[in-house]
C-alpha cells in the first residue's frame, strides 16, 4: 500500500511544481490568504503521507479493507 503514499506526495510535488510560478504575483489579501492556505494544505497532505509511509499511521479504510482481503485469501 505504499506505492499509493508515494503516488500522492508524487501528484503533491507535481501541483507544488505547477503552483510555485504564480506565488509571487499574489498581491492583494485575499490571494495571499489563498495561497497561504492553499500551501498548509499541501504540508497537511505531504505529512500524512509520510506517516503512513513510515508506517506512523494506519492506512486509510480502503487499504486496510484491501489488505485484510488479501490476508484471507492467502489463508
């Protein structure tokens, strides 16, 4: 379940790389606020997923339902 992890801070990194261009036009307060909560989200999603890549966490519920089905299966 991992390489879900990995996709989500790739998909992170990617709209960080897209966004970072236009920071510095934000000129007015409502586009500063923006962008700033626009990056706190981005830490939030980035630090979770490296919870649970470091195993800090439990997986989301789709992923412990998917890995609970594998185990069956293999028993």
């Amino acid at each position: 379940m991992r390489h879900y992890a990995i996709l989500r801070l790739l998909l992170a990194g990617f709209f960080l790389y897209i966004a970072w261009p236009v920071f510095p036009y934000a000129t007015s307060n409502i586009e500063l606020i923006f962008w700033g909560g626009w990056l706190l989200f981005l830490l939030l999603v980035v630090g979770a997923n490296f919870a649970t890549l470091l195993e800090m966490t439990r997986p989301p519920v789709m992923e412990q339902e998917e890995l609970n089905r594998r185990q069956r299966d293999f028993h």
